[in-house]
C-alpha cells in the first residue's frame, strides 16, 4: 500500500490490536512501536493496552492529558510517544518531518480520548 498518495490514517501505521511488550513499550499488531511506557507498574501498563483495544477495565480514576510527546495521568508522565523511526525512516514510511509529527500528534491525541473514555 503506497500511504504518501492519500491523506495518512493513524490506524493504518498504528494497527490493532496493540501489545505491551516487557512493561516496556506498547506495539501495535504489525509491530510498528506505538509508546515507551515509563512507570514500573504492570497492572496499570496492561489496563492502558486493555483500553486500547476497546476492552473492559475499570475505570481509570483522574485525567489523562498530553504534554508534547508525553502523555500523562495526573500530572506525571506515563507514556511517550514512539515510532518516529518508522514513519520519517529511509527503509520505512519515509514521511517529511511535518507530516510524521500531525500523525503522531493524532495517535497522541487518540490514545488520552480513549483512556479518558468512561
């Protein structure tokens, strides 16, 4: 699929359903690195892939908000945005800097909308 002759959808660089890996990052289906996870904390890192995939957890209690690449529950810092790699790489998507940074910008923005969602 050529994705630089029309208009770029997240979920197509991003696809579902999406994995965490060691604690550590969350990927999507086709292993294309969505975020690096920055707490330590197992329970919490699986419920955020949980809700990622459109499955039932309990409710988060406060606010997740994106601050730049970061996002953050609370006010600290939970996650950070990745795949910068695959989208302006040579051997990859090959985007121009402003068109990767409006796409990750996008995943940013979903994925706050979608743990926020009660």
């Amino acid at each position: 699929m050529n994705l630089k002759s029309k208009e770029m959808n997240i979920f197509e660089i991003w696809k579902g359903p999406y994995k965490n890996i060691n604690d550590i990052y969350i990927f999507s289906s086709e292993d294309v690195m969505v975020c690096a996870l920055l707490l330590e904390d197992h329970d919490f890192n699986e419920a955020i892939v949980a809700k990622l995939n459109n499955k039932e957890v309990d409710p988060f209690i406060g606010n997740f908000e994106s601050i730049g690449e970061y996002i953050c529950y609370n006010g600290n810092r939970v996650m950070m945005m990745g795949g910068w790699r695959h989208l302006t790489g040579v051997g990859a998507l090959n985007l121009p800097q402003g068109t990767a940074i409006k796409l990750q910008d996008e995943m940013r923005d979903w994925i706050v909308e979608t743990l926020n969602k009660e």
